[in-house]
C-alpha cells in the first residue's frame, strides 16, 4: 500500500523549524537535491516516538533541507517524503547528530538515494539497506518487496516498504502474513500506519464495526468532516479508476447522491487513485458518463425525437439509462486518501480491494462487500421505493 498519506490533517504549515539553544545531537538534518534541479514542494511525515507530524517544504533551485528536534531517548524518527499530490519519493530513518544527504527524483521512489549511507552490508541499518535495495531492484512491486521482508525481517525498513509500498489490496493475506514475519523490534508502535486493517480484514461480518467520525481531503481542496450521527443512512465507496467506475461504482454514487438532502442520506467517496490528478480526471470524466441501470432499454428513435424535451437534470429518475447528459455535477462526497487500503480512513473498514461498499447507519452496518447492486438494494429509501411499487 503505497501512502499512508493521507490522513487530511496533512494542512500546509510553514515548516523548518528553527532549533536555537540546542546540541547537534539534538537534532537530525536532511540535506536534499531534486534529481533534475526543479523547483517543487515536498511533503513529508515524520514519525517520532511523540506523535506523528506533517511538513511541507519548498525545494528552491532544486535544493531543500530539512532540520529538526530527535527523540531525546535516541530511538529512530522515520520520515517519509513525498511530492505534492502525495506520490511517495523517498524513506529514511535519523537519528539525533545525523546529517544526511538525499537526491529526490520527481518521478517515484525507484531513484531515491541517500547519498550519506556507507553502501555497505549492515543489514540492521536501515538507510543503507534500503538504498542498496533501491540501487539493485528493477522493477518494485509486490513480490520484490517480498523477498526483501523475507531476507531482513529485523529491519525497520521492512516494515516501511510493506506500508508504503505494498499493494494488500491484491493479497491481503500474504501481506498480513509478511507483517507477522516483522519482528517487533522492526516495527516501533510510534511508526504505525494503520496496517493493522489486514487482521481485522479476517472474519469481520456487518453488524461487528461502526462507521466512526474523520476528517477527509475533499475535490476542492477543503476538508470534509464526516459526522455518523447526522446521516440516517450512509454510502461509503471505496474506488479507483478502472472499467467498472462509469458501469457500476457512478450510478450507485448518483442514486445515493439524489437522496442526500431530503432524506439525510451521505454519499462518500474514498478515491484510492496513485494521485490527485488521477482523481480529479476520474471525476472529470464521470461528469459526461451516461447513467446506466438495470431498466429495460426505450425505444431508439422515440429517444431520439424527444431528445430536446429531456431535462436537464436526472433528479426524477438518477438511474435512467436513457437520459445521457453531456455533463451532470457531482452529487456526492468525493475524497482522496492515496493509494492502499491501509491508509487513514479506509483502514477502519474491511476493504479488501476495489471498489468495495459499505451502507451503515449511525449504529450498524447493513451491507459490506463488492456488489453495486447489492448495496443499492441495501439502502433504506431503496428498499421503500420498492414497496411502493
């Protein structure tokens, strides 16, 4: 899983801090190049044993450095860095007195380098194994993260690479099961970014888990505070790009989406697309997609002849497959927390891979799994509208 990210709470703040009156073994520096000499803004979580904290940087000229208090008792502070829209560009773990030097490539994580590691075969040191496994790998993916975890399960870099890097949602056993070849010495309870979801993914049933309050990056920048005790019934999608987005995952999102002011219904995306700008095309594009349900096809040409008649919102019927529109707002809730099922906000729930659906109410769950229909069946007004007829 490639971010945890994602956590909202990632807000700019004017960062470097300024240590005055302080030792040089009382802080760490990071001295950082950008590969190609750009100017760009980094973001970075740094995680110490008193708490987790975002930064934002500036690299001016192709250069950043990064300065800050180290844990007094000497344990490692973990950093992960990434670009603005939350692609991982590099790890690293420091100390107090270390000065390390960094070259960040724009592009990913594959040309990250730690220019200050020795290179050399302490396979306890994370900086250094961790640079010779990025100098030696060619393609990084599931299995090479693997064969990593597998050789070195007492280095912390283990742990990070499974975190960050590691897609669970393909095998979220074989991830729970690298995660219990860590030693626990590998894995500080300070460095934690939510991995924990891959065990509660085993045996949860709907009715076990409560949808729970969060704070979640939402499409126009701004945060959306999702409160359970105000909805009666909420949608919680969790999507990416891909075939079955304009097919299934949009007509589910539109259908809740209509009854969201009337009937205190939410509908909420969670977006695990790599980046922000996938997002935000994915949402581009489900502006022009037709509608599609499971109503029988009208005729061609009587759509055709009354075509000029057809209004322009679809808010009578938001499942009607006949009524194609060239561009219909977004009626949910999107948010983006990155790519990997165990990041902030999706690692309370079972998701095993995507898309997936959860239909909850304040107090119980009343559907969990991948079938669009089935959720739709599961919501409340649907099942009403339904008697009706």
């Amino acid at each position: 899983m490639r971010v945890y990210t994602k956590k909202v709470f990632f807000v700019v703040v004017g960062l470097l801090w300024i240590v005055t009156g302080c030792s040089s073994r009382d802080t760490f520096k990071i001295s950082g190049d950008i590969s190609d000499g750009r100017e760009i803004t980094l973001r970075m979580l740094v995680y110490s044993p008193s708490g987790v904290r975002p930064e934002v940087l500036a690299a001016r000229s192709g250069h950043f450095e990064y300065e800050a208090p180290a844990a007094s008792d000497h344990r490692k502070t973990f950093i992960e860095i990434y670009s603005n829209d939350y692609t991982l560009l590099g790890l690293l773990a420091v100390e107090g007195g270390d000065k390390e030097e960094v070259t960040v490539d724009p592009a990913g994580i594959s040309g990250f380098r730690i220019q200050t590691a020795t290179n050399e075969t302490d396979t306890t040191s994370f900086n250094d194994m961790l640079n010779l496994w990025l100098s030696n790998t060619e393609k990084i993916d599931n299995e090479s993260i693997s064969e990593f975890i597998s050789l070195y399960p007492y280095n912390a870099a283990s742990y990070a690479l499974l975190t960050t890097l590691y897609d669970a949602s393909i095998d979220p056993l074989g991830a729970y099961e690298l995660l219990s070849k860590i030693e626990p010495d590998a894995r500080p309870g300070y460095y934690d970014n939510g991995f924990g979801f891959i065990s509660y993914n085993r045996g949860v049933l709907p009715g076990n888990y409560k949808v729970l309050p969060d704070t979640l990056f939402c499409a126009a920048d701004t945060f959306f505070i999702l409160d359970p005790a105000k909805y009666k019934t909420m949608l919680l999608a969790f999507t990416a790009e891909g075939d079955q987005r304009a097919d299934s995952v949009v007509p589910l999102l539109r259908y809740a989406g209509e009854y969201a002011k009337k009937d205190s219904v939410l509908a909420l995306e969670y977006n695990l697309s790599p980046d922000t700008v996938t997002w935000r095309r994915a949402l581009r594009n489900d502006r022009r997609k037709p509608l599609k349900t499971d109503e029988p096809k009208t005729d061609t040409k009587k759509s055709n002849k009354n075509k000029k008649n057809e209004p322009k919102s679809i808010s009578d019927n938001p499942l009607n497959k006949n009524k194609v529109v060239d561009e219909e707002p977004i009626n949910w809730v999107s948010v983006w927390t990155g790519t990997g099922v165990g990041t902030p906000g999706v690692d309370k729930y079972p998701v095993t891979g995507l898309p997936y659906y959860i239909v909850a109410t304040p107090d119980t769950i009343l559907y969990s799994g991948t079938s669009a229909s089935s959720a739709r069946d599961a919501l409340p007004e649907q099942k009403q509208g339904k008697k009706k007829n």
